[in-house]
C-alpha cells in the first residue's frame, strides 16, 4: 500500500506518460451527464425513534444486573434489580398500619351502633351520638390512608426490580454491580433497532431544499461516508419550528427496518431530494485519485496516453459515484481504476 501510494504521488510532478503495447488492457469509461436529483447535503447523526434511559425510582444497591451492552431484551424483561431490603420494611410498617387502622375502624363503629342504641332510649344526649359518628368517620378515614400508604410502600417495592420498558437492544448500561443507585440514577439506556432515523440541521438560507417541487414530495437519501453506503429515506419530516439560537430546521429521515451495521450515534450525510433536477457529470469513486489537496483522473486520449488531471470534485451523488464539477467534460476517457493506471504510467516509463 505504501509503495502504491508512492507511485501516485510521483506522478504528479509528470506530463502525458503511455504504457507499453504488451501491458494489460485498462478499463476506459467515457464520461458523461446524466441528469441528477437537485440535491443538498446536511451532515447529520443516526438517532432511535424509540430509546428509552431507564432510571432508578427508589435508592438501594445494586445487587443483580442480568444485562450489558448489545444485550437483546423483550419488553418487561429483568435489566437489574435493587437491593430491596429497605422497601421491604416500609411494605411490612404499612401492612401493620393498615391493621392497626382497621382495628380502630371496628371499634368506632361498635361504638357508634352502641352510642346510637342509646340514644334510641334516650340515655344519652344527641351530642354523644354525634361524637361517636365522628369517631368512626375518622377511623374509616385512617383505614383509608393506611391503605393509600400500603400501595405505595408496595410499588416502591416493585421499582427494586428494573424491567425493559421497550423491546430492543441495550445501547449503554450505566450502573455496575454494587453501586449505591437513588432516585433518577440513570441505569440502562435501550433502543428498538427498528426505529432507526437520520436527524440533520438545515439553515434558514436553504429553506428552499426542504421545500418540494409543485406535484412532489420530498425525498432523501442517507449516506454512510464511512462505508460509502446509501439507503433510501422511508420519510422524511421537517419540524414546523426553527432554533432560536441556530437559525436552523431539524429534517427527521426514517430509514428502512433492520439495517445491519447501522446503529445510533453514527455519523451520516443527509441528500435532500426537493424534485428538482439538472445535468450534473459524475465518475466512479475508484477513478478519482485523492492524495492531500490534490484530487484527480486519469484522463486517455486518443493515441493511448494517459496523464494525471487535476478535478475538482463535489459531493457524492449515488453509491460508488462522485460528481465532478469542473477539470472534466462530457466525451473524455478516464481510467475506471486509478491506481491501476497510475502503476501502468510507471511501468511504461521505466520501459522507455
């Protein structure tokens, strides 16, 4: 690799060089316009539509994770569990509570029915019965409390075991075995893999990319400049409001279901399709020869020479194909494959 790189970069500095008549024959292609999307490109970033951060609702140790990062998990499932000692003890003080409460409930009424017999003959006064009443509303009410108390000691209890809120994948788990967790702790972070978009910024000045065409929608492509990948947007979203600060549009592009190697967090480039088009000259990736600022082809003139020109190149515009936007035009041969041609200019000047 080192050597080829080599070889490139000295053939720079070097004019028209042809190759030798025996020397494998070299894939030529003619460069042409076609005509092309009116595109603009947002760089932007590979969210989840679904992904939930699942925190701690109650304090307690960590005594128990089932789950780590790339994990699967249903809905419901286990992801870690708190030490549940503490809640179990205000869940048996609130069990206790609720009994004392009811006890008192059956004696106050008891005693409001015997208050009451009374009354009927007419050994006590109105007043006695009143008060007896208000004693057995006020233990009904605390029997009442001491049950609200019971639940809540119960949920709480309940929030010592962490479960997936949504089916998917464990992105990041944010809590190891032991740590002290207390309420809002965040623990584990879980995305559906299915729900995958691409979010960009646009600036107001290019309000017209995000605008589509009389009679179309807009369209987008999603480019993975790291692997050179392409995938056709599902929709595509504009939020109806601009970022005060930024002066900027958030554009959402849903991608396809289930895309191997694509996760959240990755960088992307967003082509925004409007409907427009125009004739536009682009060459395969692998004909364009990048070393430091310099970019350029191989250019094949009629006589079999081949000679380094220097391009400048755009944007991507497909997979594998790069748009040139000046140093070529349509009708010229160029060499399909740019390290080839340069190893060929070598060895047909060493013959020479």
């Amino acid at each position: 690799m080192f050597k080829v790189a080599v070889v490139a970069l000295s053939l720079l500095t070097f004019g028209p060089l042809a190759w030798a008549a025996d020397a494998p024959a070299l894939e030529r292609l003619t460069v042409e316009a076609s005509t092309l999307p009116t595109a603009y490109p947002a760089e932007g970033v590979i969210e989840s539509r679904n992904q939930a951060t699942v925190s701690a609702q109650t304090a307690g140790r960590v005594v128990a994770v089932q789950v780590d990062a790339g994990s699967l998990v249903a809905r419901g499932a286990v992801l870690m569990r708190i030490d549940p000692a503490q809640a179990g003890q205000a869940v048996a003080g609130a069990e206790a509570a609720v009994a004392q409460a009811r006890a008192n409930a059956i004696n106050a009424r008891a005693q409001y029915e015997r208050t009451k017999s009374l009354v009927a003959r007419q050994f006590v006064s109105q007043s006695a019965l009143d008060q007896a009443e208000a004693g057995m509303k006020a233990a009904d009410a605390q029997l009442v409390a001491a049950q609200a108390n019971r639940s809540q000691a119960a949920t709480t209890l309940g929030f010592t075991t962490v479960t997936a809120p949504i089916a998917g994948v464990v992105a990041a788990r944010h809590a190891e075995l032991g740590e002290m967790a207390q309420p809002g702790t965040p623990l584990v972070t879980v995305y559906d893999p299915a729900t995958l978009r691409a979010v960009a910024e646009i600036p107001q000045a290019r309000l017209g990319a995000v605008t589509p065409a009389p009679g179309s929608r807009l369209a987008a492509r999603v480019e993975f400049p790291a692997s050179g990948r392409w995938v056709d947007g599902v929709a595509v979203t504009v939020l109806p409001a601009a970022d005060p600060r930024t002066h900027t549009l958030r554009v959402r592009v849903d991608l396809p279901p289930q895309l191997p190697g694509v996760v959240p967090g990755l960088a992307a480039r967003v082509h925004l399709m409007a409907g427009g088009v125009q004739p536009r000259l682009s060459v395969p990736a692998g004909a364009v020869l990048r070393r430091g600022e310099v970019t350029g082809v191989y250019v094949v003139d009629e006589a079999g020479r081949i000679q380094l020109r220097q391009i400048r190149a755009g944007e991507a515009v497909g997979e594998g194909r790069i748009e040139v936007l000046s140093g070529l035009k349509a009708g010229e041969t160029i060499a399909a494959d740019a390290i080839q041609a340069g190893l060929l200019a070598v060895a047909a000047r060493k013959a020479e």
